[in-house]
C-alpha cells in the first residue's frame, strides 16, 4: 500500500502541471489545435483557481503566481469575448496570440527555478526538504 502524498508533494505537483499548461498555451494556435477549444481553456483552470494558489501559499514563487494569475485573466476575457467560440473562431480571433507571449514569459520564469520532483517533498527544486531541514 502507498501512502497518501502530502499536501507540499500535491502543490508540487500542480506547479509542475501549470508547467505543461503554459507550453501548450505557448505554442499559440497549434496548442489550440493540441487540446482542442475546451481543453484550451479547461485545462489551466483546472489547476489554477484552487484556495493555495489564489492565498499565495502554493509551491509557487510570488512571481509565478503573479504571471499565472494574469493569463487566467487572459483566459477569462477571451471566454467572456465569445463563450462559444469553436476552435477556428477562436484561432481567427487573434487571443491564442495575445496569450502566447505571456505564457512563455510564464514559462521561462518557471525554468528558472526548474521543476519540482514529483515524489519528493522539496523546499525548492533539486533541494529535498529533508536535507534542507538538516542544514
């Protein structure tokens, strides 16, 4: 039997999920066409709008949350523009690349840090909370 992973390992893990989120709505209209129109948008709310994230308290850095939080706006006015778009109207509409450049600024600062481990609890990646608290 497997143990439940903590809540740290769980923020670790949605930041690495953003992560991929953000390569996808970086990639403009061809991450459009990758997830189609729902996945588009569903995909980054899915992850984004959770209590850790919208408190600052998620594995997150102050930045990253910052820029996360802007394309969800992003996302949301592109949504409120047309609820109904299909996925050539949306391409048509230019949004995908108004969103693209803030999603790879997203992304680079992301890398920055690099990505958490997906099985161990870490204070910042690459640095085990275990041997962070030993030091």
């Amino acid at each position: 039997m497997t143990d439940d992973p903590s809540e740290r390992l769980i923020e670790q893990r949605i930041r690495n999920r953003i992560y991929e989120i953000l390569e996808i709505l970086a990639d403009c209209d061809d991450g459009v066409d990758l997830v189609g129109i729902k996945g588009y948008f569903n995909l980054f709310e899915d992850f984004v709008h959770r209590p850790s994230i919208e408190a600052g308290i998620s594995a997150l850095s102050k930045d990253e949350r910052a820029i996360v939080l802007e394309i969800a706006e992003f996302l949301e006015a592109a949504s409120e523009t047309n609820p109904d778009f299909t996925k050539a109207e949306f391409i048509e509409s230019d949004w995908p690349a108004k969103i693209a450049p803030t999603a790879r600024d997203a992304r680079t600062l992301f890398l920055r840090r690099g990505l958490f481990s997906e099985k161990v609890e870490e204070l910042e990646p690459g640095q085990p909370a275990a041997i962070a608290a030993g030091r």
